[in-house]
C-alpha cells in the first residue's frame, strides 16, 4: 500500500470520528444538531479534501455508525435517509471540486443542493414504506427552513478551512 494511501484511509478514519462526535459534543445543547448540521461539516470536508470515493463512503457510514453508537439519529427513518443524503454530499463535492474543479462555493453548493434531493426522495420512499406520506412542503422545512444556520456556517466554515489548508500546503500532500 502506498503512504498515500495510508494517510487517505487515516484521514477518511478522522472524518468518520469527527462525523460522529461532533453531533454528541454539542447535543447538550437543546435542538443544535438540526439547526447548525455538525454531521455535514467533516463529511463535506471530507469530499473536498479526499474526493469522491471517500467522501461517498465516509457520508454513508457516519450517520449509521452514530446511530448505532449514540441512538442518534434514530436509525429508521432518519439515519438512513442521511446516510444517502451525506454519501451524495461527500460524492458530490468531491467530483465537483477535484474532478471538475469548480470554485468551492459552486461545488459546496451543488453538493448542498444534491444531498438534499436525494434526502427528499429518500424520505419519500422510506416513509412511503411504512405507510406515511412525507410532503413537498416538510421537505422544504426540514432540507431549507430548519437548517438555513447550519448551511450559512456551512458556506462560510468550509471554505476557511480549505482555504487555510491550501496556504499551509497540507493539501498539496494528498
């Protein structure tokens, strides 16, 4: 195995670490995880700092593993539909900026928006399953309404950190 390869599969095992503990770090503070999205941030970072393959598998298995862990999110309906959610963030994000090379704010963006949809029809399916319909208008306030903080920190918070990465040359490396 290469040492690239080895510093990609430790900083996929951090990303996944992070993923997992920064929800249970700020769930003493009442209703925190839907608004800010601590989960998104390390799996984002994730995508654009590793690319695609890794943020796609990064993305699925945190919000499993957290569940499985901590209880939270509740496995059914909710880890799951982010599982797919967060797999298409880290997916996404990863081929925009590193395949594609877009800006960080269109790739961040465009991987925002995707990891939504796919939320939404997640959702559809798995409520669908068990009989429960899931509406047009609770996909808007749970995917926009609800998180509108967590996507502002997202839009500020991620491109400070590659930023920062970029100028200290820690990407360069990877």
């Amino acid at each position: 195995m290469k040492k690239t390869s080895t510093l990609h599969l430790v900083l996929a095992a951090m990303f996944v670490a992070l993923g997992i503990l920064l929800p249970m770090i700020l769930s003493p503070i009442p209703t925190i995880g839907q608004v800010i999205l601590p989960m998104h941030i390390p799996i984002l970072l994730c995508g654009f700092i590793l690319g695609k393959e890794y943020g796609v598998l990064v993305g699925f298995v945190v919000p499993l593993l957290a569940s499985a862990f901590t209880g939270k999110p509740p496995l059914y309906p909710v880890a799951i539909s982010m599982a797919f959610e967060l797999a298409t963030y880290g997916f996404v994000a990863g081929f925009l900026y590193k395949n594609l090379k877009l800006n960080v704010f269109i790739s961040l963006i465009g991987a925002m928006i995707a990891g939504r949809v796919v939320m939404g029809i997640a959702n559809v399916i798995l409520l669908g399953i068990s009989g429960n319909s899931y509406s047009f208008s609770a996909f808007i306030a749970g995917a926009f309404v609800t998180a509108w903080i967590g996507i502002v920190i997202q839009l500020i918070l991620i491109p400070i950190i590659l930023l920062g990465l970029q100028r200290t040359d820690v990407l360069k490396k990877l």
